[in-house]
C-alpha cells in the first residue's frame, strides 16, 4: 500500500490528540485542552466512539439503566427506538409524554406518531442533524417518523426479529438481518449492529466485522495513494491491528480507553474525522466536502462515563472520575478564542394530554413500570443542547 504520508500521519495524531482533549475535559481541566486550533474550533467525535455523549446516553439511560426491564427484546426495542432518532431529548419527550418508562406494552404506533407530530407541530426537530436517515414512504405513510415506527412495529412486534439475533453466529450476520430490513441502509445497519452489541443480547468482538461509511471512504482516499487493491474494510482492519507500531512510530503517546484499544468502529469513525479535519489542515486536499460545519459548542453538563459492563472498566473508569477537579463554571468556559456558544436547543413546553391509546400499562410480568419523574420540561425558557456528532 502507498500512503499520503502527511495525511495518513495526521490520522494518528489526530487519534493521539482527541484522545488527549477527552480525559482532559473529563478531569475538567481548564480549557484549552489542545494546543491544536483546529481542535479547538471545530467539533469532532472521540476517538472512541462509545465515548460521545448519545452513545454514552444509551448505555447508560437506555440499555443498562437499573429501572429498565433487561429482557432481551425489550432491550433490543429500546435501542431500535432511541437509535432511529439518535437523539437524546427525543427519547426524554416520549417518555416525559408517555409519564412512565417506554416499553413494549406501551408502544403503539399511531399513540408515538402523534406525540412526535406535537412535537414537530410545535416547533421541535426530531431527529439528529448528526447523519442523514433514509426518508422513504416504504410503509405507505406520508411522513418520516411515520414510517420509521412502522418499521420499528414490524421488526420486534411482527417479525419478532429477536428470535433470528439471539440465534446469530457473528456481528456480521447480525448486520445482514438489520440490513435486510427497508429503510436501514449498509451504514445505519452496521451503527445499530454495534449499538446493540453493547448489550447484553449479544456479545462479539467489534473487531469481527466492520463496513466504512461515506465519511471513512472519503477520509481512506486521502490518506491512501495506492491501497492495492485492499477494501476499504481491509483498510480499516489493517489500522486497527497496526495502531501501536504507528503511535509508536510518530512517538505520540496515545491514552488508550482505560486499556482498551481502538477497535474497527473507532478506527472507521477515525478515517471520517480526519476527513472532516483535513478540509480546515490541508484545503488543497480535494473531496466532495469542503467545508466543517459544525463549530464547537461546551455542554454544561459533565458525562459520568459508563461503559458496557463486560468490557471490565468501569471500576477503573470510576477511580479516574473520583480524581477530577471540581467542575468548571460555564460563562468561563470562553477562553483563546474557543468557540464555545451555548446555543441550546430549545426543549419542547407542552400542555397537551397523552393519547388516549397510549395508557400505563403492566409490563411483561404483570408489574406495573415505575413512574419515570423527567425534568425535560420543568423549565419552558431551557435552551436546546448543541447538535450531536455520532457518526
């Protein structure tokens, strides 16, 4: 294989980099966390893509939350649902609308299609601005969210597609059931492959198989001259497996995820950040994106990071977090010209009532679901939360 060297090196430091400014805001070290401008300007993912701050939010409030029933397909239900939106404050208006934890005894298509449409009526957007989701009228309705819950209705009601993932043999058949589905492309298939391996319904190793995105491809192609007639795929497992030689090459000291590696998601998600990164560091560099959109933005709140407990780190997740100093004030987050706008997505006000067809309900064993309190609209002025970058 022949290398841009230039841009195949700043892949690595870039890794090495964002890694850096990940455990320094996570000690609440006092901004700026890089020397880097770029870094410091624009907004890009972790390194590791379990890291950021949706993926953290499923984990924790969506997968594993102690309140939440652990059966398989409920589980499976949840993450479907959260991840067909991907969007945190989504999830907090359906629940918040719903007044009790979102199950399958609760779910009803028309009952979810409705309180969504309030929302939308009313000004709310929906859906991430983080990746697009495919649009299509597949289940014959008119609108986007419509459809999504059509599909999400016919996957675990219908065809009861837990059966056929419990039963899967790799990450990639796993894939291949997602993908089959309408409305969930190659690239969406594998993010929700990788989101339900985070749980407890299957367990493989996220090395196993790996697909790269529009963004991956688009940052491979600059970092690679001559990949002799390696995929994109083999690109991608050829940097997970050489990570250490190539940091120790560039002498960079790369903090890994508490002992853990890169593995191919971080390293696919890697490829499309340093594309994302070259279009500011090195503007001749030609691709059909010219341009980083998204600047970054400060979140008020800090993350309690929480990582699929069979990974084993959570214990030493917890001793870092016990180190950290105390949290940082935000008006004085603004510091060598960050750009660090809390321009917040407003949070939905709303007086309507819940859909008559969507009543608490006993849950599976017969129990009634606790009632979730939600503080989402507590305050009508709370501002929205800045757009999220997953992908």
């Amino acid at each position: 294989m022949q290398v841009r060297q230039e841009i195949f090196d700043t892949y690595w430091r870039f890794a090495a980099m964002r890694q850096e400014v990940f455990f320094n805001k996570l000690k609440n070290v006092r901004p700026p966390w890089t020397s880097d401008p770029i870094l410091n300007t624009y907004k890009f993912c972790n390194a590791y893509r379990v890291s950021d701050r949706v993926s953290q939010y499923l984990i924790k409030n969506v997968i594993y939350d102690e309140n939440k029933s652990q059966n398989e397909e409920e589980v499976l239900f949840r993450i479907l649902l959260f991840k067909i939106f991907n969007k945190i404050e989504t999830w907090e208006y359906l629940e918040s609308k719903i007044g009790d934890y979102i199950t399958l005894s609760n779910f009803d298509l028309e009952g979810y299609s409705n309180i969504l449409q309030e929302a939308m009526n009313i000004g709310y957007v929906i859906y991430t601005s983080a990746y697009m989701s495919c649009a299509s009228k597949e289940f014959g309705y008119d609108k986007k969210h419509q459809n999504h819950l059509a599909l999400i209705d016919k996957m675990v009601v219908k065809d009861r597609v837990i059966n056929r993932i419990v039963k899967a043999k790799s990450l990639e058949e796993i894939f291949h059931i997602l993908e089959s589905y309408p409305l969930l492309g190659k690239f969406m298939a594998y993010q929700l492959a990788t989101d339900i391996n985070y749980s407890e319904v299957i367990n493989f190793d996220e090395n196993s198989f790996t697909i790269a995105g529009p963004g991956a491809e688009r940052g491979i192609d600059k970092c690679f001259i001559d990949t002799k007639g390696k995929s994109y795929a083999d690109i991608i497992y050829w940097m997970t497996e050489n990570q250490e030689n190539q940091f120790q090459r560039l002498g960079l000291n790369f903090k890994s995820l508490w002992g853990r590696p890169l593995k191919a998601i971080d390293c696919q998600n890697l490829f499309c950040e340093t594309d994302k990164y070259c279009r500011a560091a090195f503007p001749d560099l030609k691709s059909n994106r010219k341009k980083i959109k998204a600047k970054f933005t400060a979140t008020p709140q800090p993350i309690d990071y929480f990582y699929p407990p069979k990974w084993c780190i959570n214990d030493q997740v917890q001793e870092t977090l016990a180190q950290r100093l105390p949290p940082l004030e935000i008006p004085n987050l603004q510091d060598n010209g960050q750009q660090l706008s809390l321009e917040l997505d407003s949070l939905v006000k709303t007086t309507s009532e819940i859909p008559n067809c969507i009543s608490k309900q006993h849950n599976k064993n017969g129990q009634k679901t606790p009632i979730k309190k939600s503080s989402l609209f507590q305050n009508p002025d709370t501002e929205k939360s800045q757009q999220l970058c997953l992908f």
